[in-house]
C-alpha cells in the first residue's frame, strides 16, 4: 500500500486568507519545518484538534488565555523576587549577625 498521497493546493491571491497563507509559506523556517507538506499537516491538525476541543468544551479558550495570564504573572513575580531576595537575605543574614555579637556582649 502506498504511504504517500499527493494532492494540488491553489491559492488565490485575491483572497486574504490565501495570500497570508502564501506568504507565510514563503518566509518560513526551512529548517525547522523541512517542507510545505509538513506545514501544511501540521496546521491542518492543529486546526482540526483545536476545533474538536472548542465543540467538546466551550470554555477552552477562556481556560488557556487565563492559564497564559497566569504564566505571565508568576514569571513577573519570579523575575521581581529575582531581583528582591538576595538583598533581603543580606539584609536579614546581616541581622542575625549582629543579634548574636550583641548577645554575646556582657550587660
């Protein structure tokens, strides 16, 4: 049995939709997608996927744009901490030092 199929793809370029899609064909990664083929396979299941869940859960999109956000919050707080923490624990190390010579001076 033959693995592969061949099918015509005709794009109109007076349609948006078509054109963008040539154009992205044109300046895509060639490394990193090899061929129009594997493009193209890989938009149409994306598509399709995406498709069957929106029709299976209609809050799909809600969910991921919220998850998304949600990313983008922890990083900032991450990247905050980042850059807050190390002066804080000197601060606090700094602290307990000097806690404990004063205790040890006589009264």
């Amino acid at each position: 049995m033959n693995e592969i199929h061949s099918t015509n793809l005709r794009l109109n370029m007076g349609k948006e939709s078509h054109r963008k899609a040539w154009e992205y064909m044109q300046t895509m990664d060639k490394g990193q997608f090899k061929s129009y083929s594997n493009v193209i396979a890989m938009a149409l299941v994306e598509f399709f996927e995406r498709k069957a869940k929106l029709q299976d859960d209609p809050y799909f999109e809600t969910r991921e744009r919220e998850e998304r956000f949600i990313r983008q919050i922890v990083s900032e707080v991450e990247k905050a901490l980042d850059k807050v923490l190390p002066v804080y624990l000197a601060g606090f190390m700094s602290g307990i030092s000097g806690t404990a010579k004063s205790n040890d001076d006589p009264v």
